[in-house]
C-alpha cells in the first residue's frame, strides 16, 4: 500500500513545477500588461499634452496654395490644395456625417479612437484571401495621419497614428474629430475638405449635398484618383451606390430612400477648360522657386499675361493652323512683359510647350543675326552686293528662283532673301561674329558657325527669337521676356520684378537701319500677309521642305513670334513663312494693339530696287527664298518638280504660271511677271524714286491695297 501511494505521489509533484511556471508566467504577462498599458496611458496622454487646439488645428495648411492673376488682376487658375467655406459640425448635412461613417468607420460613435473589433475583422478577411484588401483604421486614425504622418505603411507609423488617435478622441469631441475630418480630408482633384469638394465635382457648396452627392463624395476618400467623378464618372457613381448600400445596412437611411437616391443620380458639374492659359502658367511658375523662398505661405502670384490678347492668340493660332500641325505664339511687350503665350492647339492633349521648349530651325528668320552684324560693321541698307554665283569652303548657295541678279542694295537682298548676299555678309563679318550676334540678343541654343547658318540651320527656340526682334524693335535695347510682376504672401509683398533697361545690344542707328530692312519685307517682300494697317516690321522663316513656317515682327510696342509646323518635323505641303503663321500673326495683332496708338518707325518705308524684277514668287508673298533650301543651301534641280511648282499665296495678287525653262536651266522672263511701278508706289504709299527703272507694263493687274489697308485673308 505505502508503496502504491508513493508512486501516486510522484507525479503530483512531478506536475507542481509546471503548473508553477505557468502562474510565474501568467503573473509576468499580467505585469508586463499593466507596465505596457501604463507606458501606452502615459504616452496617449503626453501626445495629448502637445497636440495643437482645435482652433490651429482648423486654420493649419495642408500644403501650399498658388493663386495666380492676371494682369487685369483677374484669377488665370488656383493651383495647389483647394479649400473651400469650413463648416461647423452642425452645419455639415447629416446625410454627409452618415455617409462618412457608415463607408469609413461604421463604430465611430463607439470606439475609443482605435477600433479592436475592425482590427480583428480585418486581419481575418486579409488571411483569408491571401492579401491585404481591408484596412481597419478608424476616422480618427485617419484624421491623425492626414494632419501629423506620412502614408508609409509601416508598423512604427502605425504605431504613432494609433497613439495619436487615442489621444485626439481624449483631447476633442466626437463631433470635433468628424468636423476636422470632414473638413481636411483630401477628395483629389487639389480638394480638401467636404465644400471644396462639393465645389469642385457638383458646382455648390456642400451645405445644399443631396444623399446621392454624398455619397459620391464619401467614396472618394478610399481612392481620390480612381473614383473621381471627373476622370470616371461611372467608377465614382458605382463607388457611390456602395456607399448607399452601407448606409441602409448600418440604419441610416431607408430601402426606399436609396432607391430614390439611385433613381434621382448626381448632375456633375463641368471641368473647367484646360486652355492655353496653362502653357504660360507652366512657364511662369517654376520661377517661383528662383524669385522667393517663402515655401509654405499660401501665395498670390500677379502676371503680365492679357486675358483678351491670350483669347486672340489661341483663336489665331486654332484658325490657322495646319491639320495635323502644332502652332505658338509668344506676344512681348517693349517691357518685356509676356502679354500672350500659346504652347499648342490644346492643353488637355499635349501640355508640351512649343513657344518655350521646341527647338526648330528658324529658316529665312535667322538672316536678323546676320544683316544686324553686318550693320554693325559699317554696312547700310543702300550698300551694293553682287548677288552671284559663292562658294565658301566647299558650299555654293544658290537662291531658290535659281538666278542671280546681279548688283543689289542690302535692302533688296533682304527683302527678297537673297541667300547668296546672306552668305558673303556672313563671310564678311565672320560666321562667329553672327553667331555671337544671335547670342548677345538672346539664342540660348547652340548656334553653329558653318557657312550655311546663314540660312537659319541651327535649332532655335520661339521666345528666343521673339525676344530678338523686340530688342530691335526697342531701338537696340535688350528686352528680357518675364511673366511675373508681383508676389504677396498673406497680403505681403515678398517679390517685385524690377525692368532692367541698362543692357544696349546695338547702336541705335543699327537698330533703326535693321527695323528698315524689317519694314520693307512686310510692305513689299515675303511678309506681305502680316499687313495690319499700321507701320509693321517682320521677318519670314521657312525650313527645308516646308518643315517649319515662322513669322516674326513687332508694331505699336508689341512684338509677337509665331511658329508653326509637326513635332514629328514631317513636311506640311503649303506652310511657309508667309502664308498661315503671317495670317496668325496679322489676325492677333490687327485685335492686340487695335487699343494702342499708332507708332510710326524712325525710318520711313523705302523700296527696293525694282529693276531686279524677281521671279514672281517673291513679289507675290510665297515661301521666301529658304523654303526649298537644304541644309547646305541647294534647292530642287528637277524641273518640273512639285516643290517649284509652289502655289502662289494672296488672293488679291494674280496668278502667274510658270514657263518652262529653257536650255540653260534658267526660269525665262515673260513680260506680266513684270512690276507696275504704280502698284508699287501704293503699296509703299511713296512716289516712284528716280533711283527705281520703271518695269514695263503689268498686264491685267488688278489694284492692290495701300499700304494703309488690311490685307484680305
């Protein structure tokens, strides 16, 4: 018996270490809990210490708001984060609390600030399909992130937000952390906040929300970008229909109001129109970060941009544009004051901007940099040129009427674009002196010094050319383009431009000399098209097989660049200098400076020499004499080829056919391609010169307009 009693007693003992161990372990886990949950109290309660007051809490930035004007002190676009009216608790429509609530956090009123049951709810149906597809943060776990963390999903930033929700639901009212939530949660689209949102989606604030509208706006929060109403519309009216239906299975509506609420829908209010505002806002602004350092201030940008004169451009360039082309202008005032920019036919579809990134060859336009280094030298538009046949380190320019005409006046040979003269001045002076003369006036691309960059072979870009010929137009003065006038930060000025007048490029005789030469291209010459009725000063550009078409010119103080042509640099059969971007450039001008006073040039119009008698095509305003013109300065050499046959552009000017050439390749003469010196003298509003030979006889001419006139487009 004593024996059988031992070997019971054994194993009791055996077991009293283990049952032992785990009470120890039960008491250290409960001690640990205590010190755990102690440590938890203290750090809830020191983050409540130091969290901010409801009031800063209400007035505090989710980041940087940009307001933008324009000069006439009109909002061009807000951009940044958007905020609309804040709206008090009991201000804020029901149906909007219990949407929110009911998608989001259906136990709001219940928990703590952080929600067991939704963390236990979450980590089952997680495991269960094998990935993270449900959270479990509550509203005020949210509101903590959105004011104080990131959205890294970390379990140390988890951790924190955690901790700060419980203290947010120890420090505020449960209606509190709804108003903070509801008015600073992000809705996408740059809307914080439930009245921004409303704004932005339906078109009024969200005190008038439906049930419907809330409900769009409660499923925003989970995915902004995925379930805007503006970038799908069906995805966010879906979202929408499932935030309905949690709302009648958490009690807060009824089976027939939903119904209602899905018969009913949402109406959305209209995107607002992405226009070429856009391309001089994305310019202007980057140099924000150059002009100031204030980073967090929500700021008040003023411009130069001209509302009207923008709207002019952007029809202008629509209008004449060729299909399936891009077309730019850049308008500068005598300031330097950007007034219009138009980067592309439509933002929405390609915000690249043509006016100030494209780098295309400037054709015939280049020739500026050439005629104002050779001015400079000493040359005058009355100095003589043989126009024969050069050759310069292995290249022979020809022109493109494929003659010579002998002796010229710079002016001819300007007017006319006489390659051959371009190419001995650019000897003369030096290819490194004009390529220093494109870069004293502001070419910030490379330009290169073979000969043939006198034909405008170098890639240059619209802004910079524009700002060129405004320098010459202000008298040789350097003109720098700017968009920002002013900036102010809560009604603080931290920035003013200040016009810098102190850089003289050329004298201004050359300057002068240089605006004649301008004067008489668009009179007579290949810019005919650009007439507006008051004294103007441009110049024609056109590439290598039709690629790009330029026209750039100045009056009354405004000069404007326009550029037309692919981004993929195919031919556009029609487009030259002179055809649709002069007819862009007279269409906004004629409207731009209709309000200005007429200015008149230092030197009068004078003409040139018509004993040359050109070929038809360059009195008559087709492509200048760059159009046909490669690289290297040849142009087509099969007679009969479709290039030589170029339709001849204006349709008051007659038409003359071409003859066929004769033995020696030479385009004959025939008697109608003759000038009448009296249409001349109208369209200069001169008398003849005695140093003009009169022509023969044009036969058939109708009469042309003066000089006073618009030309008909």
């Amino acid at each position: 018996m004593a024996r059988a009693r031992t070997s019971r007693s054994a194993p009791s003992r055996a077991r009293l270490p283990w049952r032992r161990r785990l009470v120890l372990a039960l008491k250290l886990a409960l001690v640990a809990g205590l010190l755990a949950f102690a440590a938890l109290l203290t750090a809830v309660y020191i983050a409540r210490s130091q969290l901010p007051s409801f009031e800063s809490l209400k007035s505090s930035p989710n980041g940087q708001m940009i307001r933008v004007h324009a000069a006439d002190g009109s909002v061009l676009v807000s951009l940044g984060p958007s905020y609309g009216e804040w709206l008090s608790y009991d201000r804020i429509p029901a149906v909007m609390r219990e949407a929110t609530i009911a998608v989001e956090d259906r136990r709001f009123r219940s928990h703590i600030g952080v929600d067991p049951i939704g963390i236990g709810r979450s980590l089952w149906v997680n495991y269960e399909r094998g990935r993270r597809v449900q959270g479990a943060s509550t509203i005020t776990q949210q509101l903590a992130r959105n004011i104080f963390l990131n959205n890294q999903k970390k379990f140390g930033r988890k951790f924190r937000e955690g901790i700060l929700a419980l203290a947010l639901e120890r420090k505020f009212t449960k209606a509190q952390v709804l108003e903070l939530y509801l008015n600073k949660v992000y809705y996408g689209g740059g809307a914080y906040g439930i009245d921004a949102a409303s704004r932005k989606f339906f078109g009024h604030g969200a005190g008038e929300l439906s049930l419907a509208e809330a409900a769009v706006i409660a499923g925003l929060v989970k995915a902004p970008s995925n379930y805007s109403p503006t970038a799908d519309a069906e995805a966010a009216v879906g979202r929408a229909g499932v935030v309905i239906q949690q709302m009648v299975r958490n009690g807060f509506i009824s089976v027939s109001e939903a119904r209602e609420a899905n018969d009913v829908g949402v109406k959305l209010a209209p995107a607002p129109r992405q226009n070429s505002v856009r391309y001089f806002t994305d310019w202007a602004l980057p140099q924000l970060d150059l002009l100031i350092d204030e980073t967090e201030k929500p700021l008040e940008v003023w411009t130069t941009l001209d509302p009207a004169m923008q709207r002019v451009a952007d029809t202008a360039v629509r209008a004449n544009v060729p299909k399936g082309a891009q077309g730019a202008l850049v308008a500068i005032d005598r300031d330097g004051s950007v007034r219009a920019m138009v980067g592309g036919t439509d933002y929405v579809s390609s915000i690249y901007n043509r006016a100030t990134q494209a780098q295309r060859q400037p054709g015939s336009a280049f020739k500026l940099f050439v005629y104002l280094a050779a001015l400079e030298a000493g040359r005058t538009p009355e100095d003589r040129e043989l126009d024969a046949p050069v050759t310069i380190d292995g290249w022979s320019p020809r022109n493109d009427s494929r003659r010579f005409s002998g002796e010229v006046t710079l002016r001819t040979a300007f007017a006319y674009s006489l390659n051959t003269i371009a190419a001995k001045l650019g000897q003369a002076v030096g290819f490194q002196t004009v390529a220093d003369m494109a870069r004293r006036f502001g070419i910030t691309t490379t330009v290169n010094t073979h000969p043939s960059m006198v034909l405008g072979t170098s890639d240059v870009r619209l802004i910079d050319m524009t700002r060129a010929f405004a320098s010459v137009g202000n008298k040789g003065v350097a003109v720098i383009p700017f968009g920002i006038t002013r900036v102010t930060a809560e009604g603080e000025e931290i920035y003013r431009h200040e016009v810098d007048r102190s850089q003289v490029l050329v004298a201004p005789n050359v300057a002068a000399q240089m605006t004649d030469l301008l004067q008489t291209t668009v009179n007579t010459g290949t810019g005919r098209a650009a007439q507006i009725g008051r004294p103007v000063a441009g110049k024609t550009g056109t590439t290598t097989s039709s690629k790009d078409g330029w026209f750039l010119g100045f009056s009354s103080g405004l000069t404007t660049g326009v550029w037309m042509g692919r981004d993929d640099a195919r031919p556009i059969a029609g487009l030259h200098g002179g055809t649709a971007p002069a007819r862009a450039f007279q269409q906004f001008m004629s409207k731009a400076v209709a309000t200005r006073p007429i200015e008149q040039f230092e030197t009068a119009v004078t003409l040139p020499e018509a004993q040359l008698e050109p070929d038809a095509e360059s009195y008559y305003s087709a492509p200048d004499n760059s159009t046909f013109v490669d690289e290297d300065g040849y142009g087509p050499t099969t007679p009969g080829d479709p290039q030589d046959q170029a339709p001849v552009f204006g349709p008051e000017r007659p038409v003359v056919q071409p003859l066929p050439p004769s033995e020696d390749g030479e385009q004959p003469r025939r008697d109608d391609e003759r000038l009448d010196q009296d249409w001349l003298d109208r369209v200069t509003g001169q008398q003849r010169r005695d140093a003009v030979r009169t022509p023969s006889p044009r036969a058939n001419v109708p009469p042309a307009q003066s000089a006073g006139e618009r030309p008909n487009q």
